[in-house]
C-alpha cells in the first residue's frame, strides 16, 4: 500500500501559538516528531509512505526518522509545486492530514488560517467556506485519492461533516487563537497509533473521494487591498470588490494554482509601503 502524508503543524497536541511552530527558542518539534512516530508505528513497516512536509518553509520533520523507518521517504524545502500535496498521484491508495487546524475566522480555534496567516482573510470555492484539509481534499480526489485519517484540533473535525468514513484523531481542545487543553501526551499518542491501525485495515474503497462539481468557482478575500491589487494581476481572475478576487473554470489544478499563487505572492505586500 502506498500512502501519502501531507504534514502541518498547528493542529497537533501541545501546540497553540506561533513561536512554538517557528524556529526558535520555543521551537516544539519534538511534539511533532512524537506524535509521526506514533502514526508511523500505526501504519507499519510493511507500507510506503511520503511523507510531505507542508508548514511554513517545509523544514520541520527531521531527516534522521527514515533510519526508524526505512519504508518511508520525506519531501522538504519550500516554494514547490503543488506544495502541500507535492508529488501526489493515481498510485497512492490513501491520504493522511496530519496536524491540520481549521479554516481562518473559526470561533476559538487555535491559529486559524487557511494557506496564509497574514493575506488571505476567507476562501469560497462553489459557495462554501474552505479549510486547508478540504482543499487539499479535492486536490487529491483529482488523482482519485481519497482521504482516510485526519489528525487535528477539535474545531477542525466540526468543518468535516461532508466527508463519510473518516477517521479522525482529535489532538486538543482548542480555546481560543493561542489557547487550548491538551489531554496527556501518552493518551494522544496511544489514540493516533490505534487509530491508524484501525485505518490500515480498510480497503480503499471504504472511503470517500472527495471532488468539487465543474464548473468551479473560486472567491478568495484578501486581508487589505494592496493584497488584492496584486492578486488581481494573476491570468484568469476578476476584481469583484475591494478585497475580493474571483476565478471560474473546469480545472481544479487551475483554481489549486491560483489559492497558490496568491498565498505566495501576497507574501511580499507586507514590506510594501514601508
């Protein structure tokens, strides 16, 4: 079996404000490394996992966990394609989020955001208000991949009722932006091995491919105007307000690229002005 995962960080246990997922004095990756070895020893040695390592610069998992784990290879770095779901394709038999929050302005969830913290203000794609892990959901159903075990916040759960046979390991209670209860690390660790386990043993079949009907229609709400003013210049979309920019076609890697492309490219608005 061949399984891919894409890595965050904020939704996991232990976790509730940036300068614990920043490098630093307060850096916290140990809690992540902790709890993808518990995943890891879930899912056993006998499966090939990618694993990709999504938040910030894509720097975060240490390559020294494939001398634990032979059976898995590790995608670093950032700025590449298709960044969060890097290198996925028809061979893989399943996806698992790992360390996935909710989407940004959801009430007491701890570091909202989707795709940018400081550009992107909401994203709707046919109507709905988008997570990263729906996304990133409908990216992978492009491959006809489904997704089988989401591990994040509890806030995070509570915008996934569309999707059926999931299995889904809560890490925290989230209580605000930067705030959450943490259960023992012991037991969260138990519950993300025991559950992959329980994962492993389905057949692909048991689980939903989740895709969004064509034509797909994409709004994204910048954070100010400056932002959009350079969102605006992007091939294919329209200025529909002050802050909002939209984008319609059949493609799903087009309105995949452009979320992208305005999270990369409005990065640069914050030394403007100055």
């Amino acid at each position: 079996m061949k399984i891919y995962v894409s890595l965050d960080f904020e939704g996991l246990g232990g976790i509730t404000q940036w300068s614990d997922v920043t490098k630093g004095i307060f850096f916290k990756q140990n809690y992540l490394m902790e709890q993808l070895r518990a995943l890891l020893k879930g899912i056993g040695s006998e499966h090939y996992v990618l694993i990709v390592d999504s938040h910030a610069s894509g720097d975060n998992v240490l390559w020294e966990l494939s001398r634990d784990f032979s059976n898995i290879e590790i995608i670093n770095g950032p700025i590449r394609k298709n960044y969060m779901m890097a290198q996925i394709d028809e061979s893989f038999d399943r996806v698992i989020f790992f360390g996935y929050h909710a989407s940004v302005g959801s009430r007491y969830a701890t570091m909202d955001h989707t795709y940018s913290s400081s550009s992107i203000f909401n994203i709707w794609i046919n109507g709905q208000l988008m997570n990263e892990a729906i996304i990133n959901a409908a990216y992978a159903g492009m491959f006809n991949v489904p997704v089988s075990l989401i591990i994040g916040d509890d806030k995070l759960k509570n915008e996934l009722k569309m999707f059926k046979n999931i299995y889904y390991v809560e890490t925290k209670q989230s209580l605000g932006r930067y705030s959450a209860k943490f259960k023992p690390m012991k037991t969260l660790l138990e519950e993300i091995e025991k559950t992959t386990k329980e994962m492993i043993t389905k057949p692909k079949e048991f689980f939903e491919v989740f895709k969004f009907t064509p034509p797909i229609e994409l709004v994204i709400e910048l954070s100010d105007t400056s932002r959009a003013d350079l969102a605006e210049m992007i091939p294919l979309t329209q200025r529909i307000d002050g802050r909002k920019i939209k984008v319609i076609h059949s493609d799903y890697q087009v309105i995949f690229d452009t979320i992208l492309t305005v999270a990369y490219l409005c990065s640069i608005a914050k030394d403007l002005g100055r």
